[in-house]
C-alpha cells in the first residue's frame, strides 16, 4: 500500500465530517439570519474562541499525521524491510 493511499486514508473520517457538519448547520443558519440574533455581529472579545478552535485543529491535524506515519513504520517493520 503506498504512502499516499495510506496517508488518504487516516484522513477519510476528517473529510468525511465536513459535509455532515455542513448539512446539519446550513438549515440553523439560514433561520437564525431572520431572527435579531442574526443580524447582530461577532464582537472583538471572542477572537480568543476562534483561535482556540484553530489550534485544535491543528493539533488533531498532526496528531492523526503522527500516527500515519508510525503505523507505516510498523507496516515496514511487519514486512521485513
């Protein structure tokens, strides 16, 4: 199995979640722009939140790199390379 395909496939769960994501909040979004809360907007004090939430997507990203490649160096070292 290549490297690519391997890689591929420990991030299918990933990509597979957005469309779901999307699916699910789109409908929200459309009902919550009708109503008074919609039309406020996001203030300065929450910048912290969506930091936040870029780091734990950057860790979770290399967390599931991290262990791509230690699973293709045991699938090496189970093949006898």
């Amino acid at each position: 199995m290549s490297r690519a395909r391997r890689l591929r496939l420990a991030l299918a769960p990933v990509s597979l979640l957005a469309p779901v994501l999307t699916s699910v909040l789109a409908p929200g979004a459309a009902v919550a722009q009708a109503t008074e809360l919609g039309r406020q907007t996001l203030g300065q004090p929450y910048w912290h939140v969506f930091i936040a939430y870029a780091l734990a997507w950057l860790l979770i990203g290399g967390w599931v790199v991290s262990i791509a490649r230690r699973l293709t160096r045991v699938e090496r070292c189970l093949d006898g390379e």
